[in-house]
C-alpha cells in the first residue's frame, strides 16, 4: 500500500490511520486522486464532504517521486473536482514541523491558515489551511 510507504506508521498509526474501512467511507463520499506512471501508483489523494468544503484528508507521494509534480498533478485535479461539484472551499490540515513542503504548498497557493491547535503528539501543532473557490 503506497500509504504505509510513505507514512511508515507504527502499530498505534495503522490502527487509528490506516483502517481500510475508514478510507473507504471517505473516498466513498468524496474523491480519490491518484498519479500513476508506466501502472504504478505513486501518489494519492483522499477528500471528503465536510458541508460545502472538500476536504484533502490524506495525501501521499512515494518518495523517490517527489519534487517531480506529482502532488501539484493531483492538487490541480482536486481544484477542478471541487468546482464541477460546486464546493465553495478546499481545506487540509498539516504540520509545519513534520511536512514542510506542504505547509509551505498551501501559503504559496491561496490558502489561509483558519486556526491553530496542539495535536495529540507532544509539541505538535496542527495547522488547519482554507482555500476558497
């Protein structure tokens, strides 16, 4: 599963994270994105309904894919998605701390930062980013 190779989770992770039965029910109720090249799968994107939001849930690209455009591939498809189905808003959380790169994505692509909070892992701050359509 392309998701435990990039998020390599411990036991306690793929239990409260990698529940097949949880992204199931997101991506049945939302999108799924993916980015494959020459049949393999090399990132993913899992969005879901949150009121007129589509919310980026998990996203994940294979590391020796990174840097390449994967995640702006599948960003821009979200972007589209989320407008033929007339959502108002995209929002995603992340950590500045553990994924640079996406915190520094949404401040460079029209995103806000809609709050702050103290996540269940010490010393970390979750940051919660909205982007209007």
């Amino acid at each position: 599963m392309v998701a435990e190779t990039v998020f390599q989770p411990n036991d306690e992770g793929k239990a409260k994270y990698h529940r097949k039965e949880d992204w199931l029910e997101k991506i049945k109720n939302g999108l799924l994105v993916t980015v494959s090249i020459d049949k393999k799968i090399v990132g993913f994107a899992v969005c879901y309904r949150k009121d007129k939001t589509l919310h980026v849930w998990n996203v994940g690209v294979l590391p020796e894919y990174r840097k390449n455009g994967v995640w702006q591939k599948m960003y821009e498809m979200v972007v589209f998605q989320a407008r033929e189905s007339e959502y108002e808003a995209i929002s995603l959380n992340t950590y500045k701390e553990k994924f640079p790169g996406m915190y520094n994505f949404c401040q460079t692509h029209g995103f806000f930062e809609s709050k702050t909070e103290k996540d269940e892992l010490p010393g970390a701050i979750k940051s919660m980013f909205v982007r209007k359509l």
